[in-house]
C-alpha cells in the first residue's frame, strides 16, 4: 500500500488528522518535522537560527526522499515541504497526496502561541497573511482537498474518506 502524505499550510491540522487517520487505517504516522528535530538534534527555530532556512530546506527534502521509500506510513510534511517542485513531484509519485486548508484567521488562532514556528515570528497574523499569499496555488496539486475550517476531527476524517474511496484503485497497490 501506498503512503498518504498531508500537505497544507501551517496550522492547518495536518499532524493531528494525520495521527487519527494513521489508527483508523492501520498505518503508521510520521511527522517530519519530528525526523528533522531528531536528526539535527536541535528544534526548528534553532535550526532557522543557526544554519537558516535554505539547510533547513535541504534537511526537509533529505528526510521527505527517506520516508516516502518506506511503506505503510502516513507521512504529515511541514508547510513549506512543496516549496521545491522536486519535492511535489516525489509526492505525487509515491503516495496519495491530501492537502488540508483553512481560513487565515482560524490558521492565526491555532499557531499564535508557538514559538516553534519562526516563519511566523513578530506579527503572526501579518506574517500568515503574506506567507499565504506567496503560497497561494501549491498546494493545489493534491488529488484530494479538504478545508478543515470550523470541523470536528470526525467530520475532517469522514471528508477524507469519502474522497479516497473515488480515487481508491489509483494508489491501494
Ligand atoms: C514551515 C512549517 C513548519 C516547519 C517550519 C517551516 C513552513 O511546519 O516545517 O517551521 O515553511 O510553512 P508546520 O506546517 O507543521 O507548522
């Protein structure tokens, strides 16, 4: 079976649908920003701090080619993993790729508080407004799309599957 990988902006609820959508189906949920922290023993900010976002970058596309060879998994990416155009290519390539969304201000309200997300330092409302702007289209290239404004988690993974089970044939083998 196929990976699922979940793309969307930050804030977006990619590792949390990704976790239950993993228990539900049976598969395993990997996080890569959890890889990258644990690979660079260091938290992302450090990271943007002391090599800057271009190694973070390299490290991203690094951990995404490890995961997307193995098997079985749910693969959550961080919202800048579709910047590179290699790296949505490997997407669409080895797995069934989910794109979630979600109003700026419902983004603004779930990340406001973390200091793990230095794309988002200073003013985050401003800095989601813009980021999401430069962002607009890259994540359209997902199969499957889902807006999880405003929606329970039930109601995000019944979304989810309603929509798999059209495109099922294409990636179950
Ligand atoms: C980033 C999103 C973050 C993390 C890093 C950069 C981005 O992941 O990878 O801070 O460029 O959108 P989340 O989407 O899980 O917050």
């Amino acid at each position: 079976m196929q990976n699922i990988i979940l793309i969307g902006f930050m804030g977006t609820g990619k590792t949390t649908v990704g976790r239950a959508l993993a228990s539900q189906l049976g598969m395993t949920q990997v996080d890569m920003d959890e890889a990258i922290v644990q690979r660079e023993g260091r938290t992302i900010a450090e990271i943007f701090s002391d090599a800057g976002e271009a190694y973070f970058r390299d490290v991203e596309s690094e951990v995404l080619l490890e995961l997307v060879n193995r098997e079985k998994l749910v693969i959550t990416t961080g919202g800048g993993a579709v910047l590179r155009e290699a790296n949505r290519a490997i997407m669409l390539q080895k797995g069934l790729v989910i794109a979630l969304d979600a109003t700026e201000e419902e983004i603004v309200n779930r990340v406001k508080n973390d200091p793990d997300r230095p794309l988002l330092a200073g003013d985050p409302r401003e800095r989601v407004r813009i980021l999401k702007q430069e962002r607009s289209g890259l994540y359209q290239f997902a199969p499957i799309q889902i807006d999880t404004t405003k929606k329970s988690l039930a109601h995000i993974l019944e979304e989810i599957q309603a929509q798999m089970v059209t495109i099922k044939p294409s990636w179950e083998n």
